[in-house]
C-alpha cells in the first residue's frame, strides 16, 4: 500500500444529508499529501522559508465511488505517479476503513480516487520553478511512495 493517513468524519466535513461533502475530499486528500511528504523529510513552510518557493495544486482529477458518514474512520494515501522538473503528479485514494468493519471485505473499502499535479513556483512571483533538488532527491531515494502507514 502506498503511504496512508488516518482521517475521522466530523461534522464540518458532512453536508445536509449528513454524508461527506465532495470538495472536503479534496481537503482529506491535502492533508494526506502534506503529511506524506512530511514523513519524507519535506516540511513545506520550512522549504519555503529556505528556497524562496512553494508547491501548488495546478490540476485534479476525482472519481467518487461511494459516500462516507459522520464519525466514519478514513485512510487517505498518496502515491508518486510521475515528477518531472517542476512539477509532481500524485495518485490519491480515500478509502474507509469503517465500510470494510461495516461490510467484513478484508481491505479498506474506495470512495474516492483521483491524481493531483502539483507545481513548484516561486513564492513571490508564483511563477512555475525547477524543484529543489533536497525534494526531488529525497522523492528518487524514497521510489516516490512509503510502504508503512502514518504513525501519530
């Protein structure tokens, strides 16, 4: 399995009919990115602070399987697909671990899937850059993905 983070349903992610509202996939999804490159040495805001440079969402791509509920346990991965010399494409998954409890399936159940591009830009002029070779070698090094799960 590709690197995976645990996520819970709260309220503020669930729309009137009580089931997750479609962009806070994207928010989960965020969050799971963030967290994978973190467990890769790459913290964002110190990047920044000493390259000048930031990454951005530049294109998504999502396909909704099935919905999730309030309180439900999720696990969002994030996979490197492809890196090129300013940019990075990412496979995602949010999966449910309490659709897989709920139904006895013996793994994590799909809701949603998708690739997101992410582009290096220069902070000031958010103008497209060459990544920083501290990210895209400790990305080669890693083959782009972890293989154990986010450990809080």
């Amino acid at each position: 399995m590709s690197y995976a983070f645990p996520i819970r349903v709260y309220w503020e992610d669930t729309d009137a009919g009580g089931i997750v509202f479609y962009a806070n996939y994207l928010k989960f999804m965020e969050r799971g990115r963030t967290e994978w490159l973190r467990s890769l040495g790459v913290e964002q805001r110190k990047l920044r602070e000493e390259t000048g440079g930031q990454f951005v969402v530049s294109e998504t791509q999502l396909k909704y399987h099935r919905p999730s509920r309030l309180d439900d346990e999720l696990l969002v991965t994030a996979d490197l697909r492809q890196m090129g010399t300013a940019s990075l494409i990412i496979g995602q998954q949010v999966l449910s671990k309490t659709e897989q409890e709920r139904t006895g399936v013996p793994a994590p159940v799909l809701l949603c899937e998708g690739t997101i591009r992410i582009g290096w830009v220069d902070a000031t002029t958010l103008r497209p850059a060459r990544i920083p070779t501290q990210v895209s070698g400790t990305l080669e090094r890693s083959g782009g993905s972890m293989t154990q799960p986010f450990k809080p």
